[in-house]
C-alpha cells in the first residue's frame, strides 16, 4: 500500500476520546475563569496596579524577605546544633532534642507565634546572668518581646525543629561505611562531621531547605496576626481605610507568588547540581596539570 | 620500640546482644608478619580486624596492639576505655581497608590520600600533597589524581585506598576482604599491590577469599569457625595439610 517503503513509515501514538475530552474541558473551563478574573470589575485591576508598587507595601514586603532570612538563617544553625544532638550517643541529649521537635512540630505556628507574643505573662522579667545567684540584670519581657521579636523568635524556633529533622534525614544518609573510614584514619568527631558528613550530607539536605525557604516566605503572613507590618498586614492596613479588600489582597498574593517563582529557579538549579554531586565530571583543566607535573591538591 | 607493627590477643570475647561471636581468641602477630585469616561467613573474621582497629571494642580480654593496650588503659581492677583523642592517635597507627573501599565520595582520589596526614596529624598541605603524588603512583594511578571515586573503577578504588591509609605511615594494615566487592578481573590489580606492600615488611593481617594470595605470599594462616580459632599456623603448610577436619572441610570447599 502507498509508495512509501514499510520500514520507514513512522509509526503514529494512540489518542483515546478521553485525550480530546481532557483538551476540550481544561480549554473551556480556563476560558471560562480567564474571562470571569478580567471582566468582573469587582476585582478592580486598576487599584491593583495602582497599589502594586506603593511605598507600604514595598516596606511591608522588605520585611517580609527580611523575616524569611533571618528566621531561616537562625533556624538552619538551631537545627543544626539539634539535630547534632539528635544523632548523640548520650541519650538524655538525644531525648531533649527529640522532645524539642515534638513539641514544635506538633503545636501549630500560628498558636505558637501568639505564645511567644504573650510569653510576657509567664516571665514578666527576663533575668540575664549567673543562674541560682543575684549576679545580673533583669529585662522587662514586655518591652523585649515587641511584634517582630515575638515574630522572629516564634518563626525561628518553629524553623529549628524543621531543619532539625532535614539536616539529620541528611546525616543518616551518610552510608556506616564512611563514618568508619574516618574513625580508622582517627579522625576526630568535629573534623568528620565537617569534612565527611556534611559535605555528603548536604545534596539531600539542600533541596529540602529551598523548600523550606519557600514555605518560610509566604508562612511570614502568620505574623501579622502579631500586628507586624510585613507583606499581609501592609495590605490589611490599606483595606482597613479604603475597604478595598479583594484587589489588595491580590496585591499581596501576587507579590508572594512572584517571589515564590523567583526562589523556586535557583531551588531547581541547586537541586540538579547536588543531584549531580556524585558523578561529577573531572575537572579538566586541572587534569591536563596533574598529567604532567605533580598538582597541588587543595584540599576543601 | 622492638612491639611496632606487633598485635597480641589474649581470650578476646565479643558478643552482639545474645549473640557471642568472638569465643576466646588468642592472636600473636609479629613485625612484618603477613597473617590471612580465612572461614566462612560469621565466622568472626571481619569482626577481628574490626576489633584491632577499633571499630568495635571487645568485651573481655587482652588486646595489645603495637605493644599497647588498645583504646584501653590497664589499672588493678578494670581496663578503662582512653579518651577520644588518645584512641584516634592509635587508630592512626593501624591502617585499614575496606570491602566496599569507602572513599570519600565528596573528595577527589588526590584529597582522599591527603585526608589523613591533612585533617588529622595537620600536616603541611605542600608536604602531604607531595606524599599523595607519590603514593598514588606507587599503587599505579599516577594521574588519577584528579578524578573522583565514582569515576573510578572498583579496583582502582581500592588501591586509592590502599593508598590512602598508606598516607598515614601505619605500622599495620588490616585488610577486610579487599577483592570481595570486585570483578573478577580487577582482582589481580589489588593483589599486585598488596604483595609489593607485603614484600616492604608492613605487618599485614588479611581476610579474605583469596587462596592463591594466602598461598603465595602469607606467613601465617588462621581458619576461623564460629567464633573460635579452629586453627593457625605456617599458612602453606595449612592450605596443603590441614590437620583438623573443619578447616579440611572448608578447604575442600573453596579450593
């Protein structure tokens, strides 16, 4: 049949009626939400726009990026340090750390970023110095705990045990045998830690931390239940006078999905290159050296 | 310093939970002396080695390695266990190798063999570099160095590793079967260096399934069953003559 030689023709993929069924429906159903978000006037893209760039929010959105580092660079090392005592052979410190997650993973942000706001009525005064002793100062937790402390302490704490569970997820990815290496050339637990686990450690932990820091970004808008100034609470203080609610909302969200995809391109970019990790080419420029004088490895 | 690359065991006990797995084992190991131990798996050879270097601590018993107690110190009563630093300074003395190599996957083969004298004796970086440099062409991967472990083939993973516990001038080297994780032909590239390692006089205790490599270059042979030396001796005489009937039976087995 035809002119065309058998062997050559190409050889065509099956499409089942459910194929065109799924095209015509995801088509019809997002002319129909595309139409409705540009024609109800209600969403009044004009005060969006108008609202978009305006100086309060721009503030309220610094804080917000400035809340999402501090709180993550503070929670990354806490969680370190607890999930170093997580993996300790002693079991009390073992147990302390465990006992810290539970209760921080277990409790919702919100309810804990409240607590820490109103820890004042616990400890009215927070007593720095010799413990046991009347060496030192007291400070009034009142005038120490403002919104954003409250904010940053709650955010962080939260984040630490988090990370905590990352970073040992990451550790206990670290094959028996490698820590064995570096036992058998006497190495000692700080410098394996540094040079052998975490090194290793790190392509699991890396990506799981990108999407931390992207769940850290939008979970700041908790705060603003503390009357923190950040993103959300920028947006609900110019709908409290101007009773425009929705359009700044949209304000907000849109700000916090730019810079959701903003971040989740260097989290991909990372997540391909420790991926890599282990098969890495060599690196050629080097190897020409090391074929034909004795190279000067550095050692990281 | 007459005990150097010396290791002495005197009713070494072991056990796993319910588990005993070394049942009085009684070692002497001269300077320079290249011992093979032999036996089926669960024998308690691998937990041996372990033990000399470490990485497992006996129950009971006396284990003198160089001429010291190891990762213990002796009083009237009790052996009390040496604190981190002093045992990881007697690690260092003991070199050993792995089955599955262990390399470290996140240094190049050159960073590897500079880890030790580097990271643990901190040793100049130059002077240990030097070291590697040549260590690597000793094992015959000069030019390797650049290349990470998952670039290189098991066999030359191994005698990166060689290498690397080399670095650390040992006075003995344990060997957990070396060749067992290779392919058959990669076997030899190993063996080769070994044999040159054992003609340099390096105290060398060896698990392992290789006759041929027990017959050709080990003093002394041990056939371990079940947690107990079954038998020891000249290993040539041993492999041809086996006086007790479980080595023989074994014997008959892999050769």
């Amino acid at each position: 049949m035809g002119s065309i030689d058998a062997a050559l023709k190409p050889r065509l993929r099956l499409r089942t009626r459910s194929e065109y069924a799924g095209w015509v429906f995801s088509i019809l159903v997002g002319i129909g939400i595309l139409t409705s978000v540009l024609t109800n006037p209600n969403f009044k893209w004009g005060v969006v726009a108008q609202y978009f760039t305006h100086e309060s929010i721009l503030r309220g959105l610094m804080l917000t990026i400035f809340l999402t580092v501090a709180s993550m660079a503070l929670g990354t090392l806490l969680g370190l340090g607890l999930a170093i005592m997580r993996s300790s052979k002693v079991k009390p410190v073992s147990i302390a750390a465990n006992i810290y997650i539970t209760l921080f993973r277990g409790t919702p942000v919100l309810v804990q970023l409240i607590f820490w706001f109103n820890i004042s009525a616990l400890y009215p005064d927070l007593f720095i110095g010799i413990p046991f002793t009347d060496i030192g100062t007291a400070i009034d937790m009142n005038a120490l705990m403002a919104p954003i402390t409250a904010a940053l302490v709650g955010l962080t704490l939260n984040e630490a045990a988090y990370m905590a569970e990352i970073i040992r997820g990451g550790f206990s990815s670290v094959g028996k045998g490698q820590i064995e290496a570096a036992d058998s050339l006497g190495m000692s637990a700080g410098t394996r830690m540094r040079k052998v686990i975490i090194p290793q450690a790190m392509p699991s932990i890396i990506p799981a931390t990108g999407n931390q820091v992207i769940g850290m970004f939008k979970g700041t808008s908790l705060v603003s239940v503390l009357g923190v100034a950040e993103l959300l609470q920028s947006a609900q203080l110019i709908y409290a006078r101007t009773y425009e609610t929705i359009p700044l909302l949209l304000v907000a969200s849109l700000w916090y999905l730019v810079m959701t995809l903003l971040l989740s391109y260097p989290q991909s970019k990372l997540e391909q290159k420790y991926s890599r990790a282990t098969s890495r080419l060599p690196r050629k420029a080097k190897k020409v050296v090391a074929l034909t004088e004795p190279e000067e490895g550095n050692l990281r | 310093m007459s005990n150097d690359g010396t290791i002495l065991a005197r009713k070494i006990r072991k056990s796993f939970g319910p588990k005993t797995v070394l049942k009085d084992i009684d070692l002497e190991i001269a300077s320079g002396e290249i011992c093979c131990i032999i036996g089926p798996s669960g024998s308690g050879k691998s937990t041996v080695l372990r033990c000399i270097n470490g990485l497992e601590t006996v129950d009971t018993g006396v284990l003198k390695v160089n001429g010291e107690d190891f990762g213990y110190y002796e009083t009237d009563t009790a052996y009390h266990a040496l604190p981190p630093k002093k045992l990881a300074e007697q690690r260092t003395r003991v070199g050993m190798v792995f089955q599955s190599f262990n390399l470290f996957p996140n240094m190049t083969a050159h960073e590897n063999i500079m880890s030790g004298p580097v990271l643990v004796k901190g040793q100049d970086k130059k002077q240990a570099a030097k070291r590697a440099h040549e260590l690597l062409a000793s094992v015959g991967l000069a030019g390797f160095g650049d290349y990470y472990p998952a670039q290189l083939s098991g066999g030359q993973q191994q005698r990166v590793a060689i290498a690397r516990s080399l670095a650390m001038d040992p006075e003995i080297m344990l060997f957990d079967e070396p060749t067992s994780a290779l392919d058959p032909e990669k076997v030899g590239e190993v063996l080769a260096v070994m044999k040159e390692l054992a003609k340099k006089g390096m105290t060398m205790v060896v698990v392992t399934h290789e006759m041929g490599f027990a017959r050709e270059v080990a003093d002394s042979l041990i056939f371990m069953d079940d947690g107990y030396v079954v038998e020891r001796g000249d290993a040539r005489e041993i492999l041809t003559n086996p006086k007790e009937p479980r080595t023989r039976a074994f014997l008959e087995q892999v050769l």
